[in-house]
C-alpha cells in the first residue's frame, strides 16, 4: 500500500552519470500512459512582512512572474496599496490625490496593478473610494459615474488581464474597463458594462480571465459569467439560491461560494462550465468559500476547521482539499494562485499579527515501489551493513525507465543507490528500476513502518513512492 507522506526533496545531481540506463530508454519506453495520481510533497509558508514601520499586511494576487500585490498599514498608520517583485522589496504604492488609504487587488503579467484608493471629492469634501491602476510607479483613477463629484458616485477594480480589461464594480454596476481603450483618465463611462444598475439588478464584477471572461455576483445572489455582452448565470450548489464567483481561470472555469441549508452555510464551489457545479466541501468544520484557480485546476481559498479556526487550502482533484498552514498562528487566508502554482493571501503569526504569506507547494506524482521485491514481510534490519533492494515499478500510469537516477534517495537518510538495473521484476511485461541503497545510510531505525523513495524524472517531473516494511534486528543485547 502506498502513502504520501511530506518530505524535503534532495534535487542535487550525482557526478555519477548513468550511461546504461541512458542507452537503454529507448527500447523500453512504455506509450501511451494514462494520468498519474498527483500529491502534495511539502508546504512552505513565507512570511512577506509589512512596509517599513507596519505590522499588519495581506497580499491578494500574484502573477506568472512571481510579482505580488496587496496591501500594508504603515508607519503612519494608513494603510497603503504595495507592489512586491518576486525576490525584491516591498514598495508602497501610495493612494490617488488627497486619499490616505488604499489596496491593490490585481496584478497582470504587464506589472500592471489594479485596486482601489481613497480620494478626496474637491465639492463635497469627503473621501470616496476609486478604482485606480499604477504601473511603472505612476496611479491613475479610474473614475466613477458623472455626475461624480455631486453624488460621491465610487468604484473600485479587482482584477485586470494581460490585454487590459479590468474588472470591478461602480456604485451598484459590475463593470470591465477596457484600459488600452481609454486613453485619458477619466472619462467614465467605462467602455463596457457587464450590467446596467437598476433598483433591483445590482452586479460587482471581480476577477477576468485573458480571454476576456469576466465572473462576479449579479442581484439575488447569483454569480455569473460574463463575455462580450452575453451573461451567463451560475447553477446553484443547492436549492437555497446564493452564490458568490470570485475567479476564472483561461478555460473559462470560475470558483466561488455556495449556499447550502437549512442550516444556511456556505461551501467552496467549483464551476466547470455555467451549469456544472460541484462541492469541494470544508476542512471539517461548516463554512469554506474557494478564491483563485489556475489553469491546472488548482484551487485556493479558506475553510472553517472543526475547531473553529479558518485555515488557507489547497484543492486539487487527486487530493482534494488541503490545509495550507500558518505562520505559527491560529488563522489564515489564501486570495491567489499563479501558473507555477505559487499561493498568495493572510496569515496569523505566533504573536497574533496578521501578514502577508506567500506559500510555496511541492506537487510530486505518485509511483509505486516495491522494498525488497519478492519478500511480502519486507524486513529491513537497521543494523545491517548490506544492501537493500528496492524496485520502482513501471504501472499503467508511470513509466519507470524515466526516472534520472542521479535523483533517487530512499528513506530518512537520504541513501543514494550504489547498483540499478532495469528488469521485469513483477513479471508483468513492463520494464521496472530495480535498485540498491547501502541499508545502514537510509536512516530506517528500530520501530518504522514505511519507509519512502523520492527521485524526478528526466521531465523533471518530481515523484514518491512508499511501501510498508518491518524492522528486524532490533533487540538490545
């Protein structure tokens, strides 16, 4: 039986190069393999601080260069949108004229970043929030509906896309400003509207996707789909009607909330097309609601515990929903996913503040292994200076003839095969690496009960594999 279990992966490279098995792979490469099962092997949560003088930050979005937005309180105690290169330092963003606070929500590949700040109306003398955009150390607002300066008419933007489509919301009105499309900043209208406002119809427009898909909640509670005109109301998780989209990937795929009851709770939703809903369900307690997908499918959001705490997670189809972790406190938020997987969002540290975390997930495919191939007790002495046999066996849905040798590690020490060879070793007609370690370098001691192999591919391709085994040898004298 196989487990995953959470590991650091050793990736440095043998000088040893394994010519034989080079030489080999190309008469046994196996076609035509279905979809290995994916697991998570390791979590690392990154604590990205405040700007300078702040204690408390929240990051909302991160794009496919590592580039992170969100937003810190300061020295002054406002607080201010930021913009953090990935590998560099926090950099305020600051707030539209006259404003004192402001949040970046979105961030595309362009380093263009969309959010929303406090400005001060010059007629009426208050502070109303406006969408802005910045890039290149520049802020422009977006606007809000004329009249504007006599109503406080305000408007915020969540999510801007490669092309410059940004979606957001003004007064009651979901909206997707087209920003290559207006070249002065105002005027407003914006180019598109994803609905009009009415006494009864108000909509907000929260994240849009490269294609030009914009997704968000209309009224009634009903989440939607959006292109070009054309709205797409979303089916409903249960017979209680109310639901909240809060991303889409490119292929079109939205996550959000669903209403579920009596009694009324909420639980993370994933909507593979308008009219096909499934439930992720919760970390054990009544309430999750998902916030980001990726175009792997990848899901990210936050989950009551079943005790009572609020935990970021992780959903994938292979391993379902996932705790992300903290920073040492009781609670945490995940906003955002990039394409290399990189999780952004809030978490408690151990002294109660909250931070922006960034957090880094190791996916590694799951194989099967076989210790001591032949011998179903699979007894492993700790004590012993031989060698131990392990196989990793090619399957339906792996190919072990791919496996980078130079890669392979076996057990809590580390060991590194000494001798490999490929061979049928299950007698199944698939070709199998068979390997062996040096038994008093894997770290097995007295009492384990599963020991596990990691390695990559020549793709690669992280991958573990885990098999029960029996310690022998092992009374004192």
């Amino acid at each position: 039986m196989i487990k995953p279990l959470v590991i650091d992966v050793c990736t440095y490279i043998k000088d040893l190069k394994f010519s034989f098995l080079t030489l080999m792979l190309p008469i046994f490469l196996v076609s035509n393999l279905a979809q290995a099962e994916i697991i998570i092997s390791d979590i690392q949560a990154i604590d990205l601080g405040a700007l300078p003088g702040g204690s408390t930050s929240t990051a909302s979005d991160i794009n496919d260069a590592g580039n992170i937005v969100g937003s810190s309180d300061t020295l002054s105690g406002e607080t201010h949108a930021f913009f953090l290169p990935s590998g560099g330092v926090m950099g305020d963003i600051g707030s539209l004229p006259g404003g004192d606070n402001s949040h970046a929500n979105g961030v595309n590949d362009l380093n263009q970043v969309v959010g929303r700040s406090k400005i001060l109306n010059l007629v009426t003398g208050d502070l109303v929030n406006h969408g802005f955009v910045w890039e290149g150390g520049v802020i422009r607002d977006l606007g809000a509906f004329p009249p504007q300066d006599d109503i406080n008419s305000s408007s915020t933007a969540f999510a801007i896309n490669n092309s410059g489509l940004i979606a957001g919301g003004v007064d009651l009105a979901g909206v997707v400003w087209d920003l290559f499309g207006t070249p002065n900043y105002p005027p407003f209208p914006p180019n598109v509207r994803v609905t009009d406002p009415g006494p009864f119809s108000p909509a907000l427009a929260v994240d849009i996707n490269n294609p030009g898909q914009a997704t968000g909640t209309r009224s009634a509670f009903q989440g939607f789909r959006w292109q070009a005109g054309v709205l797409e109301l979303l089916e409903a998780l249960s017979n209680v009607q109310d639901e909240d989209a809060y991303g889409i990937n490119d292929l079109g795929e939205i996550v959000g909330r669903g209403a579920l009851g009596p009694p009324l709770r909420y639980h993370a939703a994933f909507w593979t097309d308008p009219d096909t809903v499934q439930d992720l369900g919760t970390l054990g307690g009544e309430n999750s609601e998902a916030r980001d997908i990726n175009n792997d499918r990848i899901i990210v959001g936050s989950s009551e515990t079943a005790t009572g705490e609020t935990v970021a997670f992780v959903w994938q189809a292979d391993f379902g929903m996932q705790p992300l972790g903290t920073l040492g406190g009781a609670n945490s938020k995940a906003f955002g996913i990039n394409s290399e997987g990189l999780i952004v969002g809030e978490s408690e540290t151990s002294d109660g503040q909250t931070h922006a975390t960034l957090w880094s997930v190791t996916y590694a495919t799951r194989i099967l292994i076989d210790i001591k191939p032949g011998n179903d007790q699979n007894p492993v002495n700790p004590r012993s200076e031989g060698r131990l046999t392990i196989a990793i066996l090619t399957t339906a849905d792996f190919d072990a003839s791919t496996v980078d040798t130079s890669t392979i590690r076996f057990g809590p020490g580390g060991a590194e095969p000494v001798w490999y060879r490929i061979k049928d070793i299950d007698h199944d007609g698939d070709w199998d690496l068979v390997l062996k370690v040096m038994t008093h370098e894997n770290g097995i001691a007295c009492g384990d009960t599963e020991a596990t192999l990691t390695a990559r591919t020549f793709d690669d391709e992280q991958i573990t594999g885990t098999d029960y085994i029996r310690t022998v040898g092992c009374k004192s004298s």
